[in-house]
C-alpha cells in the first residue's frame, strides 16, 4: 500500500486555517504519469511514480524532483533545487518519524509518515537557512493528510475520494 495513491478521479480536499478549501484532483494518467490540479492553481502539475519513489514537477513546472519515497525510513533525506523569484531555493526535507498515528479533522489516520522540509537559498555560493520548516504528514492508503509550518499556517484533509 503506498502513501500516495495515484489513480484518475482521486481527489483530497483539504480545509485552511482561515476557513478556505481547495482540492487535488487526478484528471489524467499516462502509465506512471499523473496530472493534478489543484483548484487554487491555474496549471497543472505531474506526478511520476518509478517503483516507490514519486517524483513531481511542481516546484518550476518541468524538473521532476523526488516528492516522496513509499519506504522512506526515519532519517532518510533528500533535496528538492528550484528557482523561485529569480533565487535558487533547495528544500531539504528530511523524514522525521514513521509509524505515527495522526488525528486531522475529526479523523484518525494510521500509519503516517512525517517528512519536514527545511527551505534554504543559494545566495553566491553560500547556502543560507530561512530557519522556515514545512511538515507534511502522509497516511499509508490515504495520502496527504495534513501540512504545517513553522509560521503557523495549516491545511488539513477534510475529505477525500479514491478510486
């Protein structure tokens, strides 16, 4: 069973902090390429699966870079290099615990795996932290269930419809 599973007509609501949703939807597949939207983006982004890493280019819109792993272990990391607003960024994410139960919503989710992502520049050869964390919390069958952030913010799933 992997932590994100892919299939056209998939879809993930998740509820905002402020009260807001959104959804991510699977409109289209190719084999081991998915295409989501993502009802807050104009475009869409792909996902693709080799084995049990995913791989997605949603960070410039060609580059596909490793999104998540289905047996990441404690302390695997990886990094994630994209530019944003004219600065090379690189996400560290590091997945910090596996295993977890995690309630969302109203709703308790086994088996979950915590990834944090720490946001860095490259500023003149120099990598610099923002000392900015992301959580990302996947439940095993399920997806993405919650995301967080060292500034507070919070976006969890409310519903979700798997094929």
């Amino acid at each position: 069973m992997s932590y994100y599973p892919l299939a056209t007509g998939n879809s993930w609501t998740y509820k905002m902090k402020d009260g807001n949703s959104y959804t991510n939807e699977v409109t289209a597949s190719d084999g081991n390429l998915f295409t989501m939207k993502n009802s807050l983006m104009p475009n869409t982004a792909q996902v693709r699966k080799d084995g049990d890493v995913y791989y997605a280019n949603h960070w410039d819109g060609t580059n596909f870079q490793v999104l998540l792993k289905d047996h990441a272990a404690t302390g695997d990391t990886w990094e994630v290099k994209f530019t944003a607003n004219g600065l090379e960024s690189i996400l560290v994410h590091t997945v910090k615990e596996s295993g977890l139960t995690k309630e969302v919503n109203g709703k308790t989710y086994n088996d979950v795996l915590l990834i944090e992502a720490e946001s860095k520049l490259l500023m003149n050869g120099n990598i610099m932290p923002l000392n900015y964390f992301t959580q990302y919390y996947y439940a095993k069958g399920v997806g993405l269930i919650l995301t967080t952030s060292s500034a507070g913010d919070e976006q969890g799933l409310s519903s979700f419809t798997l094929i």
